[in-house]
C-alpha cells in the first residue's frame, strides 16, 4: 500500500517587510515620526538631539524624525534597511525640549490654603 505525499496547499501570502521602528533598537536609535512632513516634524515640544532624515524610495522622498546616540548609526541604519543611495539628508530637528526631560510630565502642583 502505497501513500501518495500531497503537497500542502499553497497559501499566497504577502511578507510585509518589517518597519524601520522594529529595528530601530538593534542601532540604538528611536523612530518618532515615520514618513512625516516637514509641517508635522516642525514641531518645538520635541527633543532638540531628534534628527530629520530625507531618503528616497522608488523615485518618493520621504522624512523621518529619529532619534540616535549618533548621525553614523542613523545612517547606518537607514542604509542597511533601505539600500545604497537611498539617504539624502541628515539634519537637525526642530525640537527645543532637553532630552532628559523629553516625555515627562510635570510634577502635580499643591494648591495653598
């Protein structure tokens, strides 16, 4: 008795590739805005040590707003997700606020009698 091995059904799937946030950490760098504008990255409650970085995609200019210890590892990221000549511009944000206290929130003030 012989057993025919079938095939498994064929399942046509599209393999989304994964964000460039979910790397992010590997480089030690944080994505605050992806594929922003330049309108929503003007933005001064942000950290001054935020970077806007322009690349291109399939002739399309895009802009992030990322945060990393370093420009280097900033490129370094983009260049190894997105592929040789893909970064045009790396500079600072429009953030005023101190890294530090960048996401906090002010302490709740007592009212006095």
């Amino acid at each position: 008795m012989a057993t025919e091995l079938k095939d498994p059904p064929k399942v046509e799937e599209k393999m989304e590739q994964p964000s460039i946030k979910a790397i992010g950490p590997k480089y030690g760098c944080e994505v605050l805005q992806e594929k922003t504008n330049d309108k929503l990255a003007n933005d001064k409650s942000l950290p001054n040590d935020a970077y806007l970085i322009t690349y291109v995609i399939d002739d399309e200019t895009f802009m992030d707003l990322t945060r990393c210890k370093s420009q280097v590892s900033l490129f370094d990221m983009y260049y190894d997700f997105y592929g040789p000549k893909a970064v045009k511009d790396i500079k600072y944000g429009y953030g005023t606020v101190n890294p530090k206290l960048w996401g906090q929130k002010a302490p709740e003030t007592k009212k006095r009698k």
